[in-house]
C-alpha cells in the first residue's frame, strides 16, 4: 500500500482517502481479532478436548486438524497475498485469470525457495508452540485472513498469522496425552 500511495502521490493521482482509511483500520483490528479468536478457540474446544483426551482417537485428531489448518491457513493466506501483490497490475488491464495464474505460480516459487525459513521463525522464533497451541493460532489466522479477503480488504498476513502465536493461552500438552493443562 505504501508504494502505491508513494506513485499516486508522486504522480499527483487522486488518492481514495477513504479507503486507505480503512485498510490501516483493518491492519490495527487484524492482529488482534486473531489474538483474541486463539483464546476463544482455546476456551472454547477445551471441553471437546478434553473428552477427547479420554479415547485413543485423542491419539490421531490433533494432528489431523492440524494438517487441515495448515491447508485452510494456505489457501487464506494465498488469497490475500495473489490479490495484494499483483492488484496493482489490474489497473493497467491484465485479465485477473492470468493474474491469479502468475500470482499461484510465484507464491508457490517463493514458498519453495524462502518459505522454510520463514517457517521457521514464525514457528519457533517467537513463542514455542504445541500441537494444540499451533492448532488454534493457526486457525484464528485463516478464519481472521479469509473474512477479511471475503471483503476485498487487504491485510498484513504476516502480523495476522504470527499474532495468534503470540497471544496464546498457556498449554502443556505432549502428542500422546494432555499433563493436566485442562482446568
């Protein structure tokens, strides 16, 4: 948003105001609607959790759940990111079908080449996360980047996505079994 701001400014376009209004809104309400979702998320599956934690299906549901969070975190994350890199080639007539097509094509090289360190520090740089606690951020940050993609409202993926991590419950579950986190 910044560099097209710098070119209308520098051009003397006329700047929709209004809108860039609400965009910086959603970059503030964003981080911590996640933040607060992962709590919700949290209290609110605790119950579900922990009955779950009584049968051996406890064994295998995390991390299925986990993996299909992963999947709905992607497919969130590249519509926001296809839209917000490569909007500004819509404007000089670029069919959106090849936009989206170039767009899929250079998320998924750049997740190639650079996304494991990336990974890496979200997913151990900034608070140690379980299973559980990987589960919930990641989910608060897909419901929270697809509704606000829904709208056509870009949003800062990377503060939404590491923001749930940052603003999580305590948890102290292993694999296996829960060690008593469940109060």
């Amino acid at each position: 948003m910044g560099g097209i701001l710098g070119i209308g400014l520098a051009t003397g376009a006329d700047i929709n105001v209004a809108t860039l209004g609400k965009i910086a809104q959603v970059w503030v309400v964003c981080p911590l609607l996640v933040g607060i979702m992962a709590i919700g998320l949290y209290r609110g599956l605790r119950f579900l959790l922990r009955r779950l934690d009584e049968h051996s299906l406890w064994q295998r549901t995390p991390w299925i759940l986990l993996i299909l969070s992963a999947c709905y975190i992607s497919f969130s994350l590249g519509a926001n990111h296809v839209g917000t890199a490569l909007g500004t080639l819509a404007s000089v007539g670029i069919r959106p079908i090849w936009l989206v097509l170039l767009g899929g094509g250079a998320l998924a090289l750049g997740a190639l080449t650079f996304g494991a360190r990336v990974t890496h520090m979200v997913g151990r740089g900034i608070a140690p996360l379980d299973i559980l606690g990987a589960l919930f951020a990641q989910t608060a940050a897909a419901l929270a980047v697809h509704f606000f993609s829904i709208l056509g409202i870009p949003v800062s993926t990377s503060e939404s996505s590491s923001d749930g991590s940052r603003r999580r419950p305590p948890l102290a579950c292993s694999r296996s079994a829960c060690t008593g986190c469940w109060h």
